[in-house]
C-alpha cells in the first residue's frame, strides 16, 4: 500500500465521561489528523523508551537516588498537553519525567539530570524530582505540595490578566491531603482558572485505592467543584477532555477537576518491583487489552491513517534519539565542585557560605 | 479645671512651637513612628510602587490586620490586591509561593509564626530549595510576615519564637527588626528582594514609638538585609540581639553604665546571612560577650553566634 492512499482525517467515537455537577461533558467524538496522530505516537513512544532506558540506567547504578517511571501513563501527558497550549502553565508532583519532555524539554536535557551531570536540565542538581522547564513548575517531591502552588500559580494568571490557565496534577495518593481539600476552597472562592487533575493509577505507592481512600470516587471529591472522570490510556478522550476543562476555566468559571484513570507497568519507584501488592496477571492485562500506545496505533491502523512501515520507522527513530541521550547522559560529566553552593540566592553579590570548617571557604554565587 | 489649664498649657506650647517655626524655618524633623505605622507605611510605599506586589493572610483585608498592621490598605487597594484567606495555613502559604513562582511579587502573612508552622513545608521545601534544586531556573520572591515570638501572656503555643529554626535554612533570609526604621526599611528591602524572606516582628513592639529620622520618611528609603546595627557603643562588654530584646539590653546597658560598665549593644537586625564581621570585631574590643534573644537556648540563635566565635580567626587572640 503507498501513502498516497491514506486518510488524512478520521471522526473517532470517544468514551463518555462521567460527570459530577456537570450538565455536559467533553464531546462524544473528536477529529484525529494525520498529523496529529503521528505526533501523538512518537511523543508517547518517546516517553516510553525513555522511561525503559531510565530503567535500564538505573539496574546499572548509572542513575542512582530516586526515579519514578511513568511508562503506561503516557496518554496523560501527551493527551493534556495537546488540549492546552505551551503559554499555559503546569506542575506535577515526582512521576514527571513524561510531562518535563511534553513541556519543551528535550530527552538528551531529562536523561542526563537523571544521571546528575552538567548538561541536564537542571545543572545536575535537581534530579529525577526536580526538572524545570517554562511555565512548567517541576517535579515535586513533596506528596500534595504542588497542589496549592498549582492553584497560585493559577491565581497569578487571574491576576495578570493573560487568559492562561494551569494545570496541577496529583495522584490517587495524594488525593486525600488536607492542603489539597484547602486548595479545593480557596480555587472555587476566587475562581481560580486552575484544572486539578488526579491521575488515578490505582496504587498510592502499595497502597491499592480501596485501602487509601474511604470514596475512590476521586473527581467528585472536589464536591463543590465539577468534576469529570475518563479513561486516561486514550489519548483522544484525555485531549478532549482537557480542551473542554481549558474552556470552562478560561471562560471564568472557576476550576474543574478530572479523574484520568490510568495505569503504571513499573513499581512506585525503581526500588519496588511493583508485584507485592498487584498480581503480574493484572499488568499483563492491562498491557495487552489496554496499552496507549497499542490502542493509538490500533485506531490508526484500522483507519487507514498510518503504514505499518511508517509507524516502525518512527519506533526506529525513537529508539536512536534515545541511544544518543542515554551515550551523552552517561559521558557529560559531574557538575564542578565549586558549583555545590551556588544557586542559594537569586540576583545577589557571591557570598561566602559557612562550611564544615574554618579554613574551608566555600563560595556561592547567583 | 486641671483638664482646662493642662489645656490651655499645651495650647499655649503649640502656639509658640508653630511661631518658632515660622521664625527660624526649621526643616521637618524626625517624627515618632510606632513600628506598627512604620510597617503599615513600608506595606503601602511598596504595593504603590510595584503592580505585582500583592497582601494575603487572615484578617488582612476588611479586619484591616490581627494587629492593624494592614490598616487602610483594603480600602485603598481593593481586593485584587488585599486578599483575605480562609483559617488554612497550609493551602494558602502554598498558594503565596506559587504566586511568586509565576511572576507575582506575594507577602504572606501568618498571624503569628506559630501557625507558620503549619505551613513549613511549603516555607521551607517550596520556597527556600526551589531556586537550589532547579539550579537557578526557578527563583522565589516572596515575604512571610508576622508576629513572632514571645507576646503577653499568651501560653506555650502561641510564643515560640522561630528565627533559630528558619535560621537553620539555606535558601531563606531571616529578618528580625526592632525600632520602627528597621521595620520600615528592612521590610521594603524583603519585598524588594527576589528571594524568600522571613520577616519576624513582635507583637509587643508593634505599640512602641521609636523617632524616625527624615531620611526614613522617604519612599525608597532602605536597609540592607544582612548588616547588624551597633546601636550603642561601649568598651567593656558586647551584648548582641534582636528584635524586643534589644530594648532590653539598652535597658541593661543604662544600668550598668551607672556603675562604670559601658555595654556595646548590636541590633542583629537579620538573622540570616548573620553579621558575624559586625559581632567579631566588637568582641575584639570588648573581650566579653552575652547573647540575648527570646528563644529557647539549646541549638538557638545564641548557640550559632557563640559558635561562630569560637570557629573565627580571631577567637584565640581573644585570649
């Protein structure tokens, strides 16, 4: 079959939310180009093979500390991004190497922050935890913290007046903080434009949602704040979704909240191989009936949108733009040493910084 | 009829100090400002001179302040910039940072720094290791402010004083001011400042009224962050401290003069970075040193001056 006889659009049927103080949802069917559906694939396959190379980075002691994989969550990330723009703005807490990639970073910058070196995106000392990019405010370690900064975050759009939004997502764990019940109060008093998203993957570390939570029925949580929950492994329903939640908070009705059910094949963290408290019949499962990425390439296929040949052609590129993070990641070296003490304070003079000893000076500048 | 004469008597002053004045032309003189005006003044110079500096806490905007701090700004600012928040610490500190993460200049008031407490980990882990841990990418300009320490009377819970504990912290400057110009000029200096600040005050000095000189009436008048004050010289013995406690040194210090001892008192003025130049080079004098300070003394403010003594240059000389 050549390309010349492939579809360039096709009308997909979307699942259908479930609403909470809503009177409508997200549109029941949405258009996907070609173009679009291409991108989709490659942001998502991207995520995926960086997160396996993490994986494999890590078994090698290569990157050490902490790393939170997102591999099977992939649909949320792309999905969200594509449903707002990059002059929006978001903040996720510590699985957050997929939406440092979705908002403007590169994988060469996540991989070798990973491994701690001077080239990654944070100078190599932030981490798995701490990547930063514009308008997109980390990687969080605190469990919950990022919610609130989410809702200031949004505060300071409605103040400046520039019709952005923001973004602040949360896990099935966290989402029974108290500060993000606080935050639920303040965002719906002052009708903040901010979009709370829970990224439901069943397991708050080991710790299934029927053990964590005494209502699992995360997107009504927000009581008096709307509500939808959706499939989080299909990346159309997560982007329609998000467009529609973009709308009611840029239209000044105050925030919303979206369940997006998901799954993560991989444990908590790399120290948790993630089979204690689930079965490897339940990943297997999911894998196989309910991949994002499986479930893109399906609908493409099917469709007559994409060739087999295209779709691996892009895993082939994929695969060497990772290959070539991971050999840069692994041969940038270290941060310098007199570069432990920088970054203290912003916009003043160096500073002697109090060290271990009196006759050790260590310098911090700006 | 002692009310009518004390008036008349003060009538009669008034008069002849305003014929005083049309006589000989005297420029304006220092006035008294209690460190309560002088705060409200810095508050309204700064939220008049900078669109994204912005006022949020409990009972900050129609109470018009806990304390009357923030009198007279709702009114004159609106609620965009004067933002009452609900009793939850944690949800808006939290807020407050995030504000200042994306391009607003926030102070956030605790009504006093013992509920600081709830929201630590939004003082601490949001605010003073952001601009750290993204290596410059992200920086924080944002001021906590509010009561700390010790009050009248008011038990164990709501008299902690804090500035050993933010003190603790890279990645935050701790203020602790004590007449009305510190007030004054160290709180422009914290708003102006694009890094976080922890502005400690005292709710028993907020009544006091200290003169203020004409140069720290004006708008951009400033004291920089990380310089103590000597605010009276003495040979024999050093006493250094902050906030109220230095009323009581100055207090000491008129005593002791009487019998022949003349005290230097330093005014720490900020806590972190701490003036340890100012404090060595008045021990090199002195020879002798007390530390005063309203907090508990065990890993207090006090126990890392008397540290950095020992560890300086200059401790062995002392000898």
């Amino acid at each position: 079959i050549g390309y010349g006889l492939l579809t360039s659009r096709f009308l997909s049927d979307l699942c259908k939310c479930d609403l909470h103080k809503l009177e409508e949802g997200p549109p029941l069917q949405a258009v996907l180009t070609r173009e679009e559906g291409l991108q989709y694939y490659r942001t998502m396959q991207t995520i995926r093979r960086m997160e396996l190379k993490a994986d494999q980075l890590y078994k090698q002691k290569i990157i050490r500390g902490f790393c939170h994989l997102y591999d099977g969550q992939e649909a949320c990330a792309v999905g969200i991004e594509t449903g707002i723009n990059l002059s929006d703005h978001l903040i996720t807490a510590y699985r957050a190497h997929g939406y440092t990639l979705t908002r403007g970073g590169t994988v060469r910058e996540i991989m070798a922050e990973l491994t701690g070196r001077r080239g990654g995106i944070a100078k190599g000392k932030g981490g798995s935890m701490h990547m930063y990019t514009k308008h997109f405010y980390g990687g969080n370690g605190i469990v919950g913290a990022q919610v609130p900064l989410g809702a200031g975050v949004a505060l300071a759009c409605k103040y400046l007046g520039n019709n952005e939004i923001c973004v602040c997502l949360y896990g099935d764990g966290a989402a029974n903080q108290g500060q993000i019940f606080e935050t639920y109060n303040m965002a719906s008093l002052w009708k903040l434009p901010c979009i709370f998203i829970c990224e439901n993957n069943k397991y708050g570390m080991g710790t299934s949602v029927e053990r964590a939570a005494a209502s699992t029925d995360y997107y009504k949580r927000g009581d008096f704040i709307p509500g939808l929950r959706l499939d989080g492994m299909d990346v159309l329903c997560v982007r329609e979704a998000t467009k529609f939640a973009a709308e009611h908070c840029r239209s000044g009705k105050g925030p919303i909240l979206m369940e997006l059910q998901t799954y993560r094949y991989h444990g908590h963290s790399m120290s948790d191989p993630g089979v204690s408290y689930r079965t490897r019949e339940e990943i297997q499962e999911v894998r196989s009936k309910s991949d994002p990425i499986s479930m893109l390439k399906d609908r493409m296929l099917s469709n007559n949108m994409a060739s087999v040949e295209e779709l691996k052609e892009i895993d082939v590129e994929v695969r060497k733009e990772i290959e070539d993070a991971a050999q840069f990641a692994t041969t940038d070296p270290e941060p310098p040493l007199d570069d432990l003490c920088n970054h203290i304070f912003y916009n003043d003079p160096p500073m002697e910084v109090r060290g271990t000893n009196p006759w050790t000076k260590l310098k911090s500048v700006s | 009829m002692a009310s009518l004469r004390s008036f008349l008597r003060s009538g009669k002053n008034a008069v002849s100090a305003v014929l005083r004045r049309e006589f000989h032309g005297t420029p304006p003189a220092a006035v008294q400002v209690t460190v309560r005006d002088a705060l409200n003044q810095a508050l309204d110079e700064e939220l008049e001179r900078d669109e994204r500096v912005f006022l949020l806490g409990e009972e900050v905007a129609q109470y018009d302040g806990a304390y009357k701090v923030s009198r007279g700004l709702w009114k004159k600012y609106g609620d965009k910039r004067i933002i009452d928040t609900p009793i939850t610490e944690m949800g808006f500190a939290g807020i407050a940072v995030g504000a200042a993460m994306a391009g607003l200049r926030p102070i956030c008031e605790f009504m006093t720094f013992n509920f600081s407490m709830q929201a630590i980990d939004q003082v601490i882990n949001s605010a003073a290791k952001t601009y750290y841990m993204s290596a410059g990418l992200q920086p924080v300009p944002i001021v906590f402010r509010g009561p700390n320490g010790a009050s009248a009377g008011v038990a164990a819970q709501h008299s902690q004083c804090f500035a050993a504990w933010y003190g603790h912290c890279p990645g935050l400057k701790v203020v602790s001011p004590w007449s009305a110009e510190d007030a004054k000029g160290l709180l422009k200096s914290a708003i102006r400042d694009d890094n976080p600040v922890v502005f400690l005050e005292n709710e028993l000095m907020y009544g006091v009224p200290f003169e203020m000189s004409e140069e720290a009436q004006s708008k951009d008048f400033l004291l920089p962050i990380g310089k103590a004050k000597i605010e009276r010289q003495g040979n024999h013995v050093t006493l250094v401290s902050h906030s109220r406690m230095v009323s009581l040194c100055l207090d000491a210090a008129a005593v002791l003069a009487k019998e022949g001892i003349e005290c230097e008192v330093i005014n720490m003025r900020t806590i972190r970075p701490l003036d340890a130049e100012a404090i060595e080079t008045s021990v090199m004098k002195t020879n002798h040193l007390i530390t005063v300070e309203g907090g508990w003394p065990q890993f207090g403010v006090g126990a890392e001056i008397l540290a950095r003594i020992m560890e300086g240059k200059d401790f062995f000389i002392c000898f």
